[in-house]
C-alpha cells in the first residue's frame, strides 16, 4: 500500500533552510541567483522537453487557449526568465536594512531592522515562470519558498525546481531554500495551506476560483490579490485631453490586466463635454461602453449598463460608465464596489485631489495618471510578487521589502529601566 | 422562545462608523478622546458601582486575587484612565501620514499613505480599563473598534462602553466607533473570529489560553501577543558592572511582565568571574536560580535546571541560567527556546554585537541594556495597544502606526503607460 503522502519532511527542511538563509550575506544570495540563472539556460532542453510534455497534454484535454498560453515556455521566454534573475540580483538586499531610527531621551538609540518572514508558501496555477520569479524574490528577501502549482504545469514545475535547488545548493546555500511540491495531491495544498507555525505566509498567484480556495482554506497567513476593478474618475475641473489620455490607455494598453480601468466615473457638468469625445475614442479601439442612463441620455449608442456591471471586472475591451453628480457621488460609488485594487482622479483642483488620494480606499490612488501604474516596476519596488488587496501587511505591490518583516533594535551604554 | 443572538447588526454598524472615522479629522477624533475623558469622570460613581458587582461576584466566586486586583478600578484608576486619554490626543494622527516619497523617471511622484485598517476586533480579559485604552488607540488610528471583555467584568465593559459610545456620539462621531458586545455568550466571541469580510483584524488581549484560543478559531487575521520567554547574554567581553546591572534589572524590576528575562546565558570564559557575583545579587533580590550542570558547577547553590525550564515563562522570581560555548552557542540556544519576544547581549564587543542584533529572531534585540525596555512607551511609540509576537505587520510593541495600513499615492501630470 502506497504512503499517505505528507509535506512534514518538506516543512522541516524549509524551516532549518529558512534558519541559514536568514543569516546568509547578500553575496551568497546573490551567487545562488546568478547559479540559478546558468543553470537555467544549461539546462534549457530539458526545461523545453518537459514543458512539451505539459502543453501537449492540455492541448490534449482541450484545455482553452489562453492557459496554454501562460503554460507555454519557449526558448527565448527561459532566456526572459534567466535574465529577470540579474535584475533581481541588483536590487538591493531589505534584509538588514535599519530605518526609523531615534534617540530616547535616557540615550538608547532605537530603530527598527527589516528580517525574513521565515517559509513563505507560494500556490500558484499554470504559469511555470512562477516557480523561478517567486523562488527567486524569497530567496533574496532571505526566506526559504515552498512552490506548489498546478498540475497543468507539473513536469515543467519539477524540473525548475530540480535545476534551482541543484543550483542553489552548488552555490552552497541548502537545497531545501526552494522546494516545489512535486506530488500534485490537493490533500498536500491543504497540509501547506493550514501548517501553522510552520509556514509563516501563503501568497497565491492565479485567477479568482484559486485565491478563493486558499482564503476559505488557509489557517496560516495569507496575502491575498483578488481582482481589480479599477476606477477613473473624471472630475469636473479635469482637463480634456488628460482625461482622453488617460481613461484610454487605463481601458485599453493592456485591458486583460488587474490595474486596467473597469469603471470610468464622469461628473455631471463635464459629461456633455467629454463623454462624446471619450466614446468617440473608446469605440475606435474597440471598447464596448455599458453606459448608465444618465451616459446614454449624452451617448445613446452606449448599451444599457445593469446592476451587474458595476462590480464586474471584465479584464476585456468594455467599460461601465456612470455620471455621477460630484466626487463625493464618485468616492461612494468607489466604496460600494471597488475591490480595493486602483482609482484614479483626473482634475486639476489640486484641494480635491487630496481628498481623494485621502479618502479612496484602495492599495493604489493615482492623481492624473493612468491606473495602469500600480506595478511594483512602475512605482519603484524593482520586482514584484504580486499586488496585495489585503490591507495587513502589504497593500498594493509587493517587492522584497514586503516579503520581509521588521524588529526592534535598541543599542545602550547600560541602560536599564526605573 | 428567545432569540438566537447574533453580532450582525455590531458588524453592520461598524462597518459604517469605520468609513465615517477614517475621514474624520485629527480635531474630530480628539474632540471625542476629551469627550470620553470628561464622561469618565462624570459617571465616575456609575462606573465604580458596576465595577462593585463584578469584584463582589468574582470574590464570591472564590476567583484568585490577582484576577481581582486587575478586576479592580478605585477613583484614582479611573482619574488614571481618564488622564491617559489626554496622551492619545497629544500623540500625532496617523492617518494621513505619508512616507517613503520618491519621484519616478516619468515625473510620477510615488509615496505611501497611512489609512485605518477598518473594523478591529479587541477579545479581552479581566481588565476593564482595555475597553477604554484600546478604544481609545483604535479611534485615533480611525479604526472602528468591536470589544469583548470577560465575564467577569461584565458589568464594568458595559458602563464604560455605553459611557464611550454616548461620549463620541456627543462629540459628532457615529456611537458605533467604540462598541462593546455586552452579551458573554462564547458563540459571539466565535462570530467575531470568524467574520471574515467584516472584522478587519483582532488582537487579543490576556493570558496564554486566550491567545491560544484565539489563534486556533480566528478566520479574520490576527496579531497575538503569545509570552515572553527573553534572554540576557552576557558575553565574554561584556563589562562586569554594565552586565550586573542588566540582568538584576531585567529579572526583578518587575518579573511579572512578558519583557522580564527568564533566562540568563552567560559564555564560558566569564562564566567563573560573573556567575558568583550575579548569584549574590540575584539571590539578595529573592531570585531562585535554576542553573545548567556548567554553572552548578561555579555556583553550587543553584537548583538543578531541566529541560522544562528552557522554554519557561515563569513571570517570578525565578532564573535559568546557561552556560554557553559562546555566541552562537548562545544565538543556537535563542533560536530554539525563545518565544520571539525580547532578547539582549551585554558585550562590549562591536562586531558582535552587530551580528546578534542581526541574527537574534526576536521583535525586539538590545544591545548593553535591559530586556525591560521592549515596551511601547519606552521605544518612543507613545501608547501601545500590545507587543505584537505575530511577525507580519507589526512585530513587537504596536502604537498608534502599527493600527494603520499603508496604501500608494501617485502623483502625475498626465502619465500613461506605453
């Protein structure tokens, strides 16, 4: 009779790899990355081989389009992802890093020294790079990675994850500082999912129906990136031609992205002077407009929005739009159905965009931009291990000072308390 | 037949008090804090007639003195309570704060803004003062608060919150800021926990059992503040006097706390010099020591210590002493035992002082200075709400800040994504 398969060998050799991480220079870490990367290309046929194997079958089990798109490694895409490990190797070292500090009043100098979490979960669906750009993060911000992903990808997963650990124990670091989860029993997501106090955070990376999963499931931490249904509002007091800009290239530069605009929030004394132009410019890139009736008394060719447009992330070219009566109208609306992702305010009153930086609710408020920008490259974090719509923690882009936490230090001359 | 009881109108209520608090001004929020401050002191007589039946019912009851004694509010306690309100308010809001401000290539200026987290969930014990302290933090931080205080200071919880809610109503903010759930039925503490989506965070506030409870039912997240098992290594380069001083301070200054040491490591080239001197000073206090074979053999009156007594919160006047090969035998013997509370070294030796506040994996590492000061007050946070041992989010005492999330602002001038 075949074992009950566990991941308790897996969780230990994640917790002592994850005690030798914590305390390894950056120059380890960064020799252990630059391994990887070699190894990667070394290895690149039978990276291929066995991704093959995984887009043959789901073509096989007719599985759509799209995810054999994500599954899919091609030569040039492992190249991609073995340069994308340099960039991480020159992004500097959180571990360490001291901020806040002050003096108190007795002399004892306090500040604060961000550490490793400690093993972070990663569960992820069909994109096999995530085993490299996850593996890679942790193992900079110091934390030893369990992978599991889906079993759409599993040949390709277990070979990354043979490469990166042959690699990353020939650079003298343990092996079990990344470990994918090769046995693709749901069971094991469980165990993984409710391993407290051995898992110290779970990230997942996929559509809905997964972050779902892991959020009903999970009894250790979890950050979680439901999806975006991003806001832009048009203010009275915005300039035309800003907004144009702007609410097209929200909607449209890459509409099957969380951070492309959803909903396009108009004020009612602009929406006789842009909302024909906006159509005009929407419609010859090929968005669909759901307008509400107050939008279609102005555009009568826009469809009829419903109730079910307004919270609906669509991740395609169509747009809800509503006229709202002000940006108080505007910030209630974004409350009711915002998932808490992206809003963007075009005005050029400079007092109301404070406000509205202030009181949208959301991980990322963007004043005269595109929603586009809430991106861990855009705003500054170097990479990014996704986008938190959980408030705890980290909200918005995660880089790898997300994927670390911070102590206290306090350094005295002999100081005790009275 | 009565009613089932539920919390979904507390839930409900709160929700929306969060969304008006976390728009009310600095001025709004204090004008409450003094509002409850005068309350206070108004129905003093109210508040110490409540608080009269649960101290009758709880010695009664036979329950032990040091219940009581937390149980107990006098009129000075209560001028006490009433007076530290006046602190929060002087403490600077920190929502709205923003930090960490860079300008991107494109001219987009990035920062981070501080917001409330939302609704918080306060599970509590004995002590009726939590509701007001606790509710106090969280409307500053403008965060909704739901409290549920123990049996058996029912009577007092349900004065003071009525108080409270009745004071923030007068002073213009929803009642519902500050609700405390009067009915001690378990099955609300479990709907609490488990109210995802509507319950943003708890921290719970007593004993290991609470905290145990709490962590193995909570489905929303959670920050616990588990015990405090800390260290005192003193180095074979630490200065005699500076090191004396430490650990007497460290164990007797107060030994009831979770920063008070319960351990004493002391590394075997100093082990013949400190360890008789430390015996002297500590037994003079009234501390039984518990040594290792290593240190029996220095000082021959210590008991015996066995494996129980490493991992020991004892909260007394008790002491494990170790003595160890040196550093990392010490950083070996933390790693294993400690419970991530507080840890310090006494050493007058630079580099290795780095290191240890490097590689201690404890919210708070001190170097030349008593364990005592991992304390809210005394590393400058003003009031604290707890000490977090919980690693994500707030790792160590958490203050006004640590009530807050942290969402991007951008800042542009048209920018959209090519």
């Amino acid at each position: 009779m075949a074992e009950k398969p566990t991941l308790v060998p897996t969780l230990k050799a994640a917790r002592k790899a994850a005690g030798a991480l914590s305390v390894a220079t950056t120059e380890a870490k960064n020799k252990a990355l630059a391994a990887i990367a070699e190894a990667l290309i070394a290895h690149k046929d039978e990276i291929l081989a066995a991704n093959q194997k995984d887009t043959d079958a789901a073509r096989e089990a007719g599985r759509p389009g799209a995810l054999i798109d994500r599954l899919t490694l091609s030569s040039e895409r492992v190249d991609g992802i073995a340069k994308s490990l340099g960039e991480v190797i020159a992004l500097p070292d959180p571990v360490g890093e001291i901020y806040d500090r002050s003096t108190r009043p007795n002399g004892l100098q306090v500040a604060r020294m961000r550490m490793p979490i400690g093993v972070i979960g990663i569960v992820f669906e069909a994109r096999p790079n995530v085993v490299v750009d996850a593996g890679a993060l942790c193992l900079k911000s110091g934390n030893a990675v369990i992978l599991r992903g889906g079993s759409e990808a599993s040949h390709s997963n277990i070979v990354l994850g043979r490469i990166i650990a042959q690699a990353v124990k020939s650079a003298g670091l343990p092996e079990a500082c990344v470990q994918v989860i090769e046995n693709t029993d749901r069971a094991l997501v469980l165990e993984l999912l409710q391993a407290r106090g051995k898992v110290d955070l779970v990230i997942p990376r996929g559509g809905e129906p997964l972050i779902r999963f892991v959020d009903e499931n999970a009894r250790v931490p979890v950050i979680l990136h439901y999806k975006g249904v991003c806001h832009v509002y048009i203010d009275d007091e915005a300039m035309i031609d800003k907004a144009l800009d702007i609410i097209v290239n929200a909607k449209v530069q890459r509409p099957g992205v969380c951070n492309a605009a959803e909903t396009l929030l108009v004020h009612k004394e602009i929406a006789q002077l842009f909302l024909p132009e906006a159509a005009k410019w929407l419609t010859a890139e090929g968005v669909e407009l759901r307008g509400c009736e107050r939008a279609r008394a102005v555009v009568p060719e826009m469809k009829e929005a419903t109730e079910a447009d307004w919270p609906a992330e669509y991740l395609d070219l169509i747009l809800a739009v509503k006229v709202v009566d002000d940006m108080d109208d505007a910030l209630a609306h974004i409350a009711k159905y915002s998932s808490g992702h992206t809003e963007s305010i075009v005005t050029e009153n400079a007092a109301r965009a404070v406000r509205f930086l202030r009181e949208a609710d959301s991980s990322c408020v963007v004043h005269n931009a595109s929603t586009r920008f809430n991106d861990g490259g855009e705003l500054g974090l170097g990479a990014e291990i996704g986008i938190s719509t959980t408030r705890l923690h980290a909200f918005g882009p995660m880089g790898l000072r997300e994927l670390t936490a911070s102590k206290f230090i306090v350094e005295g001359t002999g100081q005790i308390r009275t």
